[in-house]
C-alpha cells in the first residue's frame, strides 16, 4: 500500500511535538500540520494512525494476525479506550464525528494487517518533515527523530526451542507483519531480561535482538503512544549475522572428595564455534571448540535444553564425571542482526 512521504512526515513532526509541547499546545499544532494535507493524504493518516494504535495496544491480536477470525461477538475494548491521545487527537482533527465509542471492525483489522507491512518498511526523511515546519530542527535530538533511528532493539521472551534454533541456524527471520521494536535499548533489555552475563533473568526462552537499520526505515510511534516505549513499528526481513547464546544452571562434580553444585554459566558464540562453560565459584573454565557448524549446533540445543553427563576428558570437574543441570528459564539468545 502506497502512503506519501507528507503523511509520515506529519507524524513525525507531530511525535516530536510531544516531546516539548503540552498537551493543549500539541492539540493546536497537530490541528495547524494537518490542515497542510489534502483530503487523500488525511484519510491516509487515519488509516495509519489506526494500525498504529490497534499494534501498540495489544488489542486482539489473533484479528490482526488473521482477520478472517474476526468474531464480532468477542468483547473489544472501543476506540476511544486503544488510541492514545495523540492518535484521538489526530483523527478527530482529520474527521469531528469520529466516533470512539465504537470498536475496531472487520475491515479495519484487514486494512491494518495491509498498513502495518507498509509503514514497517517506510522512510521519511528530516528534510521532508522541515518542509512543513523549518522549526522543528533547531534541536540535533529533534533532528535525530525526524530523520529515523539506524540502530533498534527488539526483545522477546518466552519462545519456544524451535524459535532459538530458528535464530542459531541464521535462518532468514521475517518481520514482514510489523512488529513493535524501539530505539531505546533498556526497553528490549527490560523485555526479555537480559542480564549482564548474558542470561534472562527468569524470561526464558528470551532473545534479545540488536538491529542494524543502515535504511532507517520504520513507523515512529514513540510519543504517539501512550506506552512510554520508545516505539518504532518495522517490517521486512532479519539477516542474522552473528549470536550468542547464554544460560545459566548447575554443574554436579565431585570437588575435595564432596559432591556439589556449582553455579555455572554456558554460552556459546556463533562466530567463534566454541561452546563454554564457566564455573563462577571456582573460577574455572571449560571449553570445546568446534570446526562442524551442524555439531555446533546439535551440542547447544543438547546443552541449553537438557540435563547431560559429561566425561572428564571433554567437559566438567578434572577427574570426574559431571552432571549439568541448565535452568531453562534463563536461556537467552542476543543475535546482531541487518534488515534487509
């Protein structure tokens, strides 16, 4: 679906108005900025700001994924309780009778499924945006905003096995649907509780997603939702460059003629092929290095997974054979990734 540059722009300038502008003030200006579009171009934006707000809220998510579920039956919340107040403020600019109490139809979820594809993968450049407001890049922060972010977080937690060795074989990784990332890497962090060893802090399964975006290409959200996020709605397609996988659990070995557990972490690293195990109380560490990408592989879905035994001469306590019990929980894949 085609939408013209102006409308994002628009958005734009409307997103870094909420930056520094109360909200009257922000009223006024979002009213001044839409009077510059012609008709198309504002029922466009209603169309934008809607799948906007329908992603950013949660909403029914199943609608969204696949609107021929649709089941009018099933309890909705209603416009005026999914739209932010900036989103409301622009519609109702757009069109006075808007009516909020009513909730998302049918066709809104299918045009939103549509949209979402669409302005994941827009651009919109700052000089398009200061066409319509020479003003609003006096500021380098502002100017950032305007322009588009060229690096993106994205984190998820609680996936299945399939979907890490998804990421661990850099199988090519669709967004093509839009989804939620933000330009603020705390929030992807806080997400899927990544630890500074590596690890989820009890998200597990988590992935944790840093994305190179040489394109800045991206819908931001970011003051247009009420959530606080940092938001950029992307869509396209991940090239998986490289990972590395964490988890933290127990390792059970024979140590001054007692058996123990000992605290410790596993990571392995795509680039690198090596797989270790690092026993935190005894500041020890073992490894194996692998020059077979599939054997790579097999080793850290046996080892991220599942309980194992291991003889003394390949991994674990000198002179013994050791349990490994990982906690799945924390198991934690942080890939760098390009989209493309």
């Amino acid at each position: 679906m085609q939408i013209q540059e102006a409308v994002y722009a628009i958005t734009r300038l409307i997103n870094v108005a909420g930056q520094y502008m109360n909200t009257y003030d922000r009223k006024d200006y979002i009213e001044s900025k839409i009077a510059l579009l012609d008709d198309s171009q504002k029922q466009s934006l209603i169309i934008v700001i809607k799948a906007m707000s329908i992603l950013v809220s949660g909403g029914q998510m199943t609608f969204l994924r696949d609107p021929t579920k649709f089941d009018p039956t099933v309890g909705q919340a209603s416009w005026i309780q999914m739209l932010p107040m900036a989103a409301l403020h622009i519609i109702r600019a757009v069109d006075p009778a808007f009516d909020g109490y009513e909730s998302p139809s049918k066709e809104d979820y299918i045009m939103a499924k549509k949209v979402l594809t669409a302005i994941g993968s827009s651009t919109a450049s700052a000089e398009a945006a200061l066409k319509m407001d020479p003003n609003a890049g006096h500021d380098p922060s502002r100017m950032r905003m305007l322009g588009g972010y060229d690096t993106l977080y994205r984190g998820l937690k609680a996936v299945s096995d399939r979907i890490i060795r998804l990421v661990a074989n850099k199988k090519p990784w669709s967004i093509k649907h839009g989804v939620s990332t933000s330009y603020k890497k705390d929030t992807a962090i806080n997400f899927c509780g990544l630890r500074s060893d590596g690890s989820s802090d009890g998200e597990g399964p988590a992935i944790f997603f840093k994305i190179n975006n040489p394109e800045k290409k991206g819908f931001i959200a970011d003051t247009l939702s009420d959530f606080g996020e940092h938001e950029v709605i992307l869509s396209g397609d991940f090239q998986i460059n490289s990972w590395i996988l964490s988890v933290r659990g127990r390792m059970s070995a024979k140590v001054d003629n007692n058996y123990t557990g000992i605290r410790t972490l596993m990571q392995a690293n795509s680039e690198t092929m090596e797989i270790k195990f690092i026993y935190k109380q005894l500041k020890k560490i073992d490894f194996i290095t692998f020059d077979d990408n599939q054997l790579f592989l097999d080793a850290i879905d046996k080892y991220a997974f599942n309980k194992g035994k291991f003889e003394s001469d390949k991994l674990g306590m000198p002179n013994n054979m050791s349990k490994w019990a990982p906690n799945r929980q924390s198991v934690l894949i942080s890939a760098d990734v390009t989209l493309i």
